[in-house]
C-alpha cells in the first residue's frame, strides 16, 4: 500500500548522511540568528524614516501626538531561553530544515491510510484480494515517491516515520503488520534498526517531539513560511505531492 512504501523507502533508501547543502544552511543560520537582532532594528530605522515602502508612510495624530503606520512582514522568534547551548539551537535548526522537506509526505500517508481503509471495508476484500490491491498500491508508490524519497537522508527518514505516526495515530510498524503481515513488519523493523531507526517507536508530542509538534501547528496556522524564513532567510522548499495525495 502506499503508506507501507513511504516507510520502506524511508526507512530503506534514505541512507545519505546530512548533505553539504543541509549543512552549509544551518552553519549559516546559526549567524543570521546572530544577526537578526541588527537586522531588526535597521528595517525599524528605516520604517521610521519612510523608507520602507519607497514613498510617504501614513500617519495618525491623536491628541497632538504623531505615530507613523507601516506593515511589517512577520518574524519568527525563537526563545534562546529554551536552549541550553549553541549545539542545542543547531540541532533545533536541523530539524526545522529535515521537517520542511518531509511533512507534506506525512500528510499524504493519512490520505492514503483513509482511502486504503474506505476501499478494504467497502469491497470486504479476501486475503488473496486484498494482497493483490496492496500490491498494485507498492507498484504506484514506487512510480509516485521513489524518485524524492532515494533522496532522503536517515535523519530525514526518521521524522517522516514519526510524523507519519502523528498523521495515521498508529506506528509505521503496526501500518505494516496491520496491512502486510507479521513477517514484513519484524522484517522492516530489523532494517529500520541497521539504520538507527525504530518502526515501533510512538510520535511523543509532549514530550521527545514537542519541537515537531510546534512545527506541525505552526504549518496548519500557516506560519510555517516566517518560522523557516526567520532561521534561513529563504522561502522553505516546495515540496511535489501528486493531487491525488493532497486533500
């Protein structure tokens, strides 16, 4: 089925260390976070003298009092007070970037949990039916998601399988037992364990993954882009789901 193979590949192919690209952006992040601050205060100079919008700003007076008027583009603050050290802000950095590029393939994988389950209950599919229509899911998900997800490093891998529990509310292990077999779950999970990974392991959202958890309700809220933005100056990345996995 195709969340099955979302975990496989995840799990199986994502065995690229955190590439140089990864790497150079979140070095570079660690000083615009030093940054930021000057960067602030030169846009307020600016806002200030009427500069910000090329031309005059608005003003209002009120009891004699002048106060000028300008939009700002939003920015993401991110306490320091909530990190002990600067390989804390690194590591929070890194998984900023890793969940920008693997979330939208999590919220595909509860799209196609519902639609795998709508069909199994509605056809009530024997066994040997029901392997032959996971079957034809495994071939699509290879011709959909092979090609992004070879791409994929194990880091990356590993929070796809966790947002994949968050969006689905089961394990990628129970996903595949529950749709597999037995056999193919403990078999996968064995794979998943020689690339330090766990299938089994639960998404925690008060606890391990609270960083993933804000970042999650940052995304609905639509806030996501200024959070990204914020720590690297850029537009995250687009991220091609097919229209048949998006809702």
């Amino acid at each position: 089925m195709k969340i099955v193979r979302h975990i496989l590949l995840a799990a199986l192919l994502a065995v690229v260390p955190l590439g140089a690209s990864a790497q150079n952006h979140v070095r570079k992040a660690m000083q615009r976070a030093r940054e930021r601050q000057e960067a602030m205060a030169r846009a307020q100079v600016n806002s200030e003298q009427g500069k910000s919008s090329g031309g005059n700003m608005r003003m209002m007076v009120q009891n004699g009092d002048t106060t000028y008027l300008d939009r700002l583009p939003a920015v993401y603050i991110v306490g320091r007070g909530k990190f002990t050290s600067d390989k804390q802000l690194r590591q929070y950095y890194k998984l900023v970037w890793r969940f920008a590029r693997v979330y939208p393939y999590a919220q595909a994988s509860k799209v196609l949990k519902e639609e795998i389950d709508s069909t199994l209950n509605a056809e009530h599919y024997g066994s040997f039916r029901k392997s032959r229509y996971i079957s034809a899911i495994q071939k699509e998900l290879f011709r959909d998601f092979e090609g992004s997800l070879r791409q994929m490093t194990i880091q990356q891998g590993a929070v796809l399988l966790k947002l994949i529990d968050r969006e689905t509310g089961i394990t990628p292990y129970e996903i595949i037992k529950n749709y597999k077999s037995g056999a193919a779950a403990v078999f996968w999970q064995g794979v998943a364990k020689i690339f330090e990974n766990d299938l089994k392991s639960s998404y925690d959202p008060a606890g391990a993954d609270a960083p993933l958890e804000e970042m999650v309700q940052a995304w609905q809220r639509g806030e996501f882009r200024d959070l990204y933005w914020s720590i690297f100056w850029e537009e995250p990345p687009v991220v091609n789901v097919p229209d048949r996995y998006k809702r």
